[in-house]
C-alpha cells in the first residue's frame, strides 16, 4: 500500500494475494473490499453499473488501493465465469472470493410472484454457487484459498415480506458449512458472515441505522450527549452482536477488538489464518 493512511490501518497482510468481491459498488461489498485492499491485496470489484463501478474504484484508488474494475452482471453466470478466467490470465489467480452479490424483492408471501422469487433465488444463491465453484476448483489446484458469502440474520431469524431473500441466504449459510467440509483438505476456509440491517438503496425505508461508506451512526447519544459512530462493517452487526450484552458492555466489547473497522465479522478478519 503505497499511502501512509492505508498502511496505517493493517492488522495484518494481504500482500501478493487478490482478491474478488461481488456485487462491491456501493454498500457492504464496498466496503469489505476497502478492508481487504487496507490489508493489502489487489481487489477486483464487481458491478453491473459500469459508471457507478468506475467512480467507487477511482475513490479506492485515490487513497493508494490496488483495486481493479470488473464490470459483469453477476446473474449471468456464463458472463461471470469468462470475466473471471480473463482476469486470471491478465493478474494471476484469485485467491481470496467474497460472494456478496444480491437483489431484494418486498412483497407479501401469499403476492409473492414466482418469478421475482425465481429470480432472487438464481442471483443470490445459484449464480454465488456457480461461481464459487469455479473459482475453488482454481484455489484446489494451489491448494490455498479463502471463501466469504454474506450471509443474512434474515436467514437465521426471517423477516416479513422478504421470503425469496431470506430462502436464498439460508442457502448461503447453508453452503458455507458444506463448503467447508469438502474444501478444508485442500487449505481452503469458507466462512459466511450474517450481516444485519445496513443503510443502502434497498433497505432505505429501514430507520434502525443511517449510514454511509466513510462511517455511520446507531442513532443514539452516549451518556454525554455525543452520537455514537461506528464503522460500516461494524453497524451491520451492531444490533445483533453478542445480543446479551446491554448496548453499553456491547459498545466496548467490538471497541477493544483489535481489527482494522473493529468488528468480528469484517471479511478480513477471516483470512487472517
């Protein structure tokens, strides 16, 4: 990293491996694959904006990140996997794959069109699949690789009007723990992370947090009056993590973790080993 504020922010280092976030214009996947360029590695993000894509990996670059732009619609899986095998011919093998490409559709379950449900379920978890495998198949020849889905506390607690969403991140828990089992023999992690609300185009409407890329509030005032700010990764599990703890204890348990946005379920955190 070749500015003194990214290097500043390491934990650890990333350095020599690339890595591939889906679905990483805007929102949770920009900012994982932030995380990961501040440890070190080249990233590629993904968008189907083209424009949009272009000024999120121009802002990344203007701070010293070695991140690469790769337009393709995630849901068009023979699209992906030709993308992928160019940028694997041009930079190298990808060793680290973050699968957070999605789409959401609201609708009562029993007006559910099929289609939509159809849909949402060939982005969010078949394409994430198709994908993923054809890049573990790449990791198993080196035998070295690190696999991250975004996951959903929707998956694991469900939520009205979102039936279609929370059936296919359920899938995504679900292949993780699979994926592990078959993968780990080749030195390959695969873990999913459960994000919860976070504030982005589709989530709008949700009041529980406002935030942004740079930083984000919970919304409240500390005992002396000052809003709490937290980082993006860490406001999506701000309500969910260590739920037995009072928002207080809560507060200084993520606050002494010693991790570049202090959250237990920051992508990078999970290539450390």
């Amino acid at each position: 990293m070749s500015t003194s504020s990214a290097a500043g922010r390491a934990r650890f280092s990333l350095a020599g491996q690339t890595a591939l976030v889906t679905g990483s214009s805007r929102g949770i996947g920009l900012a994982s694959a932030r995380v990961l360029a501040q440890q070190g590695a080249r990233v590629i993000i993904n968008g189907r904006n083209q424009a949009t894509l272009a000024q999120a990996g121009d802002k990344l670059r203007q701070t010293g990140l070695d991140v690469i732009d790769a337009p393709f619609d995630a849901a068009d899986i023979a699209q992906s996997i030709s993308v992928v095998d160019r940028l694997i011919r041009e930079h190298g093998p990808i060793q680290i794959f973050m699968a957070n490409a999605a789409m959401q559709h609201r609708e009562s379950l029993l007006t559910f069109p099929q289609e939509k449900f159809e849909e949402i379920v060939s982005l969010n978890l078949t394409a994430q699949w198709a994908l993923g495998r054809h890049l573990a198949a790449h990791m198993v020849q080196r035998e070295y690789g690190r696999i991250i889905v975004t996951g959903s506390v929707t998956a694991l607690q469900g939520r009205k009007d979102i039936t279609a969403y929370t059936v296919a991140k359920a899938g995504l828990h679900a292949l993780a723990r699979q994926w592990a089992v078959e993968l780990s023999p080749h030195n390959i992690t695969v873990n999913a992370v459960a994000p919860a609300i976070s504030a982005r185009n589709s989530t709008k409407a949700c009041k529980t947090m406002t935030a942004s890329i740079n930083g984000c509030s919970t919304g409240s005032r500390n005992k002396n009056g000052v809003r709490q700010t937290i980082s993006p990764m860490r406001s999506a599990i701000w309500r969910h993590a260590r739920p037995r703890l009072s928002p207080a204890r809560r507060w200084r348990w993520m606050a002494a973790l010693p991790l570049p946005c202090k959250c237990p379920f920051c992508p990078a955190v999970l290539l450390r080993h």
